[in-house]
C-alpha cells in the first residue's frame, strides 16, 4: 500500500526508513520490493539489537500498540541521525505498525518546526478485533492520544475511520483528510488472453488472512448449500496465511465433488493480481458485528483495479458501499442462506458489471490518490 502511494507522489523525493527485511513478517516480496525501489528517494532500515529481533518474532505478545515498539528505540536513532543531516520539509510516519507513530511523537518533541503527518490505515485503540491487556491497553490509549494531539496533520483511509478517532477527540476534523488505499494499473497485466465464458466450470478465489471473528466459515457452509445443475462445477480457491480451518477443506470438499475448495499458500502481490484477473469471480470477507464496518480492505482496493466481478460478504458500511458501486453483491457474513443465495444468483446469471463505474475507478487509481496526497502536504507546508 505504501509503495503504491509513495511511487506515485508529484514532484517530490521521499526518504522511507523502515525495519530491516524479515522483522515484519518473513514473506519478503521481491517483485513489489523491485517497485519500490523506483520510489523517488532512498530507502533505509533498521534491524535493532539481535535479542530485541528474537522477542519481536514471538506474534502473541501482549505488548501494547505491538511488539516492534521494542525496535523503536534504535529507529528513532537512525532517523534523527537523518534528519541532522538531509534537508527535509515534513515528516511522515504510517501504520500498520502503530508504534511508528510513537517514533514520530519523540521526533516533533526534538523538532518542533517540522510538520509531522501522521496516517492511519486502521483503528488503533478499541479495535472490534483486539483483546484488552491490563497496563499496556490504557498505556497505549494514552500514547495514542498523544499522537492524536501533537501530529499537525492526520490522515484516515475512510470517513469512518475518521469518525472513529473523533469519538475520542472531536477536534480532528480541522486537521485531518480522508486518503483511500490505491491501486496502480501498471502492476495488472495489460494484456490479458481473452478468456471466452465457460458456464460449467466456474472459478472464485479469495484473498487475504482471517484473525479473531473474521472467519470462513460462514462461507465454506454456504458452498456445502449450494444446489450445482447437472455439469457444473465450482471451484473457490484461498490466497493468503494458513488458517485453522482449512485442515478438513480435502475432506469436506474432496476433488470428486463438483464443489472444491482449495487453500493455495501465499503469492507475491503482483502474481496475486494476475490471479485476480482470471477468476471468475472475487470474494471478500469481512468480520461480522454491531453497526457499521469503518474498514477499507486493501484486498478490495486490488479488486476494483482488476476489473472482475466482487462478492463481499460483510455488514452495511465502506465495503457494502463500495461493493454496490462496482455492480457486485453483498451479503451477511453471519447468514449461511444470504451467503448461499447470493452465490446460487451468482451462478445462474453470471456476468461481470454491466458497466464499469469509472468515477469509481478514478478515486482509487494510484495518480489520482498520490496527487491528492501531495495537495495535502502543500497545504499543510
């Protein structure tokens, strides 16, 4: 999401300082980190000291915003160093991981004078999928607060996700902007084999990770439900982190049935998006609950830039809004029948959106969003 941003920022250098590979997570990307590297400016990591990385590498501490505020330390050291000696006019941080932010709260106390924009890409405290820890949740509350206060500009991928913060400080609204994830034509295939429809044999494919109540299965029952005519078969296959469930997926839905669904590993990002290209047809799944979804997928963000047809299964809110946009179709992620009739709907009338929503397509194109990015900055400068 980052490098897509940053590749296509106007008339500006940009100096990314990040974690050293494998600190994050060990699925490195060489195509996306070759697209990277075309980012107007230099990149820089820190890696910490060699004990600090081992206890980072643990995924269930309870550490509070997360865990790589242990690396925080010797990153805030790299970055002031840069900062004494580069020439820069407003700093940035982003998360995923919160505790970047923390990074740029002690940077705007050592200077003040430099603008400091701070991006959120989800909640940070009082998250619908985050456990409470005593100490480091009301810890961290209170570093969020800080950061909320102190950052000259803040940035949010929706105007939920805005409305969220605001709940805890109502006077955001005078220096915040609503910046979406973006998608870059350049990553997709140009020139795609045309591929002639074949109603018999159907093809969906999901992709993404699934934690805490986003799960599915509510997903996998409504396939189990779903009336096939004689001849036809589908086929759903995942892309993303192993999840628990997928251990009985070659019992449950065996190669002789004409309902298969197969876990395929992880991809790198630009093979993923040829993926997208061939499917027949998209799933998304949101997690279920109370009142409205503030979250803007950036699996979805992939989806509108490739141009097939989308199902989400999520409750009303961004991804419903823009799911309807697009021409797809939405359904409860807690109703196996809703699941089940959209997909039977699905399958008897199946075609792609009659026609594409280019307005739609334009609000998330790379060049269009960098360009809003960069009148932001100018404003604030």
């Amino acid at each position: 999401m980052t490098a897509k941003l940053l590749r296509n920022l106007p008339d500006c250098r940009v100096d990314v300082l990040s974690l050293e590979n494998g600190l994050v997570s060990t699925a490195l990307d060489c195509s996306m980190g070759r697209y990277a590297e075309e980012i107007n400016g230099s990149v820089y990591r820190v890696s910490g000291l060699k004990l600090l990385q081992e206890i980072c590498r643990f995924s269930r501490l309870p550490f509070r915003p997360d865990r790589w505020l242990l690396l925080n330390h010797a990153v805030l050291r790299k970055a002031d160093k840069l900062i004494l000696e580069g020439h820069y006019d407003c700093l940035v941080t982003r998360s995923q991981y919160h505790s970047a932010h923390l990074v740029g709260l002690s940077l705007k106390k050592r200077y003040p004078d430099l603008p400091w924009v701070a991006c959120f890409s989800d909640p940070w405290s009082n998250a619908d999928h985050q456990a409470d820890i005593p100490f480091f949740s009301s810890w961290s509350k209170r570093q969020e607060m800080k950061v909320l206060d102190v950052a000259d500009h803040l940035v949010f991928p929706t105007e939920g996700m805005r409305k969220h913060f605001n709940v805890h400080q109502t006077s955001l609204d005078r220096k915040s902007t609503v910046v979406p994830h973006s998608y870059d034509p350049a990553l997709y295939e140009k020139f795609r084999a045309h591929k002639e429809p074949d109603h018999n044999n159907l093809t969906l494919r999901l992709f993404g990770s699934f934690y805490g109540t986003r799960t599915p299965d509510v997903l996998f029952s409504a396939i189990d439900q779903l009336k096939m005519d004689d001849g036809q078969n589908l086929t759903l296959e995942i892309y993303g982190p192993w999840y628990q469930s997928y251990e009985s997926l070659t019992h449950r839905f065996p190669e002789t049935s004409l309902k298969r669904v197969k876990y395929e590993g992880q991809l790198p990002h630009i093979e993923a998006l040829s993926k997208m290209q061939e499917a027949d047809l998209l799933v998304l799944v949101d997690a279920p609950g109370v009142g409205k979804s503030i979250y803007l997928p950036s699996k979805l963000v992939d989806y509108i830039g490739s141009g097939q047809p989308v199902l989400a299964l999520s409750r009303e809110g961004v991804i419903t809004t823009v799911v309807n946009k697009l021409g797809g179709m939405v359904a409860d992620p807690s109703d196996v029948s809703a699941v089940s009739d959209a997909l039977k709907k699905w399958v008897a009338y199946r075609k792609a959106p009659s026609t594409k929503n280019i307005r739609l397509l334009e609000e998330y194109q790379s060049t269009n969003v960098g360009a809003k990015f960069r009148s932001m900055i100018d404003e604030l400068l």
